[in-house]
C-alpha cells in the first residue's frame, strides 16, 4: 500500500469490552441478529449498546458461518430474526450445533415494529425521532442516543400513530425529545405536544455537527470515528467516541471549522473508502488520522488473517454527473455547459470553469450558489465571458471542477473534467413574465401563471420559495414548461399550507426564480422576483360537504319514513 502520510491502524476486534454503559440485561449474554432489514439490525446494536451487552449481525451466508468462531460461547445467545427476510435461513439450528446456548428467539415483522418492540424494553424517557429515508442520520445520531441512554424511534406518517400511542403510554416528558432531520409534517404535528427540540439545518453535515455538540457536551473527546453514514459497523453506533461525517471525495467546511475548535486530535476513519477525504481533514486541521480497515479473528490456533470489517450497508442512492459539453455562444457572449444528472434523485452543484486559449488561462467563470439538477435529466447553463477576437483562432479549452451533493450544503463529491469549447451563434430571443402566483385551498396547489410574452417558442423551468412550517422550503417543476407564442401557461406544485403558512407567505411575499430561453436543455435567461400570494377555495369544499351529509341525513330519513308507512 503506497505512502499517504496517514497513520494507518489495523482494529482486530477480539469482543473486547470498552467501558461501561447503562446495563440492563444480564451481563452474560449476548445477541445476534439475522436479518436483512437495516433497522432490524441497527435498532437490536442499539438495544445491545444501552443494555452493556454485545452484538453481532450476520451480513452474508458466508460471514455467518465465519461468525461462529468470533461469539462467545460462555454467553448465552438472544436471536433477532426477521420474519421474512433473514439472511440465513435455520441461524439457529446452526447455533446449536456448534454449541451455542440460544436462550430466545425474537421474530421480526418490519424493522419500525422491531423498533417500537424494542423501546418497550428499554427504561428510558428520553427519545431521538428521525425518519429511515435517510439513513445516515441514524448512524450521526447512534453515539449521543447511546450516551444519554435515549432511544432512536423511526417515524413517518404511516407510523405516526404507533409512535405516538406508544409515548404517551411512556409517559414522555416535556422537551426530552429531538426530532433529527428531516421528518414528515405529518410527525412534527402529532409530536408538537412533547416540545421536541428540531435538528434540521438543510445537510447532513450540518446536523451531524449538532448532534456531535451535544455529545461533546455530556462526554468531551478528544477522538472521533470518521465517516460518512452509509453502513452500520460495530465502532461506529458503539457511542465509544461521537460520529463525524467526512465527504466521500472532501470535506466540507462546516466540519473543517468544527474540527478546528472541537478539541478533537484524533480521527478514525472506518474503512478505507474515505482515505482521500480523511487526508484532507488532516491536512486542514493537523488532526491524527487512523484507519480501521480489517479484523483479526480469534482461532484455537492464534489469529487468522485479517480480514474485512464486518459491515452492514444501508440503503442509498450513488450520485453521479458528468459535463457533455462547453460551447462559446458568440451571440450570447456566454459560455454554455451542459451537465448530465445520471442518478436517480436530484442533485445540487456548483462549478468552477477555467477556459483556457492555447493552455493560456484567459478567464474563471462559475456559480456562487449551488445549482439544482433533476434526476435522469440534462441541464445546461450560461455563463457571462467574453472571448476577444484574438482568441478565437486558438485551441479553447475548459477545465471544469464540480463539487456535488445531495443538498446544498453537503457538497461531498467532485469531478474534474477537461473539454474543448466549440464556439457557435445561436441568438436567444424569448421573453417571458410572471404575472401572478396563486394558492388554491381546495386543491392544496400553488399555481405560477406565465405568459409568452415574445415572439419566438420557449421553455421556462420556474422554482418557488416558500415558507412551510416556519422553515423554507423549495418547489420545482419536474421539466422545462413549454410556451408556444402567446401561451399563459401554469406551473403547478401540489403543497398543503396552513392558514398560519399562508399568512407568512403573504406577509413577505413568494420568491420565484425562474430560467428560461429557446433551447429546453439550455435555458440561457433568467427572471427573479417577489410576487404577492393570491388564495383561492377554501369555502366552496366546505359548503359541498354539509350539503352532502344533510342529503344523506334527509335520504337515510326518507328510507325509515317509508319503512314505517309499509309496516303500518
């Protein structure tokens, strides 16, 4: 393995003991869990870290015979089994055979049932609710839930009223909670009556910091386990040392920051994937750099050799982009880029374009604000430059570096990509307005009207910003709307608002940002502005329904009268 000024540290894990936690199960025991679901796994290593017990997941059928000689066979064995997914079938005739003592067998219907199971047994009145689409946020969370004996609760809107049934028969306490993340509304207002505290800062980054504070706070330490969420391992959801996210290609500055004034000195980056990341975080900090990337297990014989860490990886989507092309637009004056999205959810970007004329650098263009592109999609934008006449006989080329993310804050990921710019005249004559924008009560839509008001065909991709639940929150068509000459075209965009939210919205007005221009994938305009919030409905959907029900009263009533007359 080549040099790369990092101390490297093999972990062979031996089941060794580290430090004491809130114990209530047995101390001779230990548990496993075969299953296929992640919040299966993850929520029995939780269990396990509150009660002071250790735990092992199988992840393979091969790991899982392996397994056997890593268990302690003077502690007796709970097994948690998902019903219809494990990873093994018969795990624990296995068991038996090789002389393991399975005392229970839990079966798993669904992970979020397992969960709620789960807290029942745990004595804790403390509580971290986050949603399982975003994975990652379980792992931030999982060392300060350990610490301060809380549980994690995984909520949604079609769980919401098992969770909350289940904290009031708790009997929670006013402000022991902390909704993680971004959750559904529909969970915020069912739990609004325990006064959660709300960690939702638009990036995981972000969050995990917070998250890393409060940690820090009950338990100081001087050493943090390095990662980025994407799998469950045994060190990072122990709660040993706090959780930090580092990017899989850098590290954002946020955390850089954060780092700086911590007191954090050592970092441990579990598994070798991050190692480029890692040395970053090194190089900007000064911090030590360990890397835990194999395990050793114990034979009757000695050691084996080492192997991979056990790893139990969560569900997530790879984002990828790449640039197709650069053109110089001379009737433009604009440099055009047009980015590919090749994932399958959005992703916010921000660029940073060196041209280059006969490897000359002749200018910078980029964005100051992270650009949003669409799943599966391509998306070009236009950039002011100007090329002079002296340039133009020379070989262009662009150097684009592109930093990309899930959020606009957790821009983790980079591609570097050089291009020759092809230089084309392709006027731009579209002319567009938006004339008003319009939230209808009844069918919970905003509606944004915008007229063609040029004499060419065109294509606009309008984004509104509104105020949802006294946070911000950004709207987006799915593709370019298209304006034949003389359209008045709406863009539509399905959000329920409550009167509290319509009113915050009135008061300061909706932000709508909008691109536009001939060319769907290049949209080289745009047209910014803060337009008054118009209502509609609201009165008419309540009428219909109290006549229908006093139709229903009077015809129910008809139906006994003639009944009675026919009995008489």
């Amino acid at each position: 393995m080549k040099k790369i000024g990092i101390l490297m540290l093999i972990s062979l894990i031996l089941s060794l003991s580290f430090g004491p936690g809130p114990v209530y199960a047995h101390q001779a025991e230990q548990i496993v869990v075969n299953s296929a679901d992640w919040i299966d796994v993850y929520s029995a290593m939780l269990y396990a870290n509150l009660n002071g017990v250790e735990s092992k997941f199988v992840n393979s059928d091969t790991q899982a015979m392996i397994l056997t000689s890593v268990l302690d066979r003077t502690k007796r064995i709970h097994l948690i089994e998902s019903e219809s997914k494990p990873i093994i079938a018969g795990y624990k005739s296995t068991l038996e055979r090789e002389g393991f003592d399975v005392v229970s067998v839990m079966h798993s219907k669904s992970g979020k049932s397992l969960n709620l199971e789960l807290a029942s047994r745990i004595d804790t009145k403390k509580f971290i609710v986050i949603d399982d689409s975003y994975g990652y946020n379980a792992i931030s969370v999982a060392p300060y839930a350990v610490k301060s004996n809380s549980w994690v609760l995984f909520a949604d809107k079609d769980n919401i009223n098992d969770v909350h049934s289940f904290l009031k028969g708790r009997g929670v306490e006013i402000e022991s909670m902390i909704i993680y993340g971004r959750v559904d509304r529909a969970v915020k207002d069912r739990l609004k009556e325990f006064a959660p505290e709300l960690i939702d800062e638009g990036s995981r980054f972000d969050d995990n910091i917070e998250i890393v504070k409060r940690y820090m706070a009950i338990s100081p330490s001087s050493q943090a386990v390095l990662t980025n969420g994407d799998f469950i391992e045994d060190e990072v959801v122990s709660g040993r040392n706090p959780v930090l996210f580092i990017g899989v290609d850098n590290v954002p500055d946020q955390t850089v920051s954060y780092v700086k004034q911590s007191g954090i000195k050592i970092g441990v980056v579990i598994g070798n994937e991050l190692i480029n990341s890692a040395q970053r975080l090194k190089e900007r900090t000064g911090i030590y750099i360990f890397m835990k990337f194999g395990q050793g297990r114990a034979t009757t014989g000695g050691f084996s050799l080492v192997e991979e860490l056990d790893k139990f990886y969560l569900p997530r989507y790879e984002l990828s982009m790449d640039v197709l092309s650069v053109n110089y637009n001379e009737a433009t004056q604009k440099l055009e880029v047009l980015y590919k999205n090749d994932a399958v959810v959005g992703i916010f970007f921000t660029s940073s374009i060196a041209v280059y004329a006969d490897n000359e650098r002749i200018a910078t263009v980029g964005d100051s604000i992270p650009k949003f592109i669409d799943a599966n999609t391509e998306f070009g934008a236009a950039y002011e430059i100007d090329i002079g006449m002296g340039y133009r006989d020379k070989l262009l080329k662009a150097s684009a570096y592109i930093e990309y993310g899930e959020a606009p804050k957790s821009l983790n990921k980079v591609l570097q990509k050089d291009l020759v710019i092809t230089i084309i005249t392709v006027p731009d004559n579209s002319k567009i307005e938006i004339s008003k924008v319009v939230y209808d009560k009844n069918t919970e839509r905003i509606k944004v009207y915008i007229p063609n008001r040029g004499d060419v065909p065109c294509y606009a991709y309008p984004e509104v910003k509104l105020i949802v639940d006294r946070e911000e929150e950004i709207l987006r068509v799915k593709e370019p709307i298209k304006l034949d000459v003389g359209d008045n075209k709406e863009a539509t965009y399905r959000i329920k608002l409550s009167d509290a939210d319509i009113t915050d919205n009135q008061e300061q007005g909706v932000f709508i940002h909008t691109l536009y221009g001939e060319r769907k994938n290049l949209l080289v305009k745009s047209l910014s502005g803060t337009y008054p919030l118009e209502v509609t409905g609201g009165m008419p959907i309540i009428a219909i329904t109290i006549v229908m029900i006093i139709a229903a009263v009077l015809v129910t009533g008809l139906w006994f009268v003639k009944r009675w007359r026919k009995k008489k």
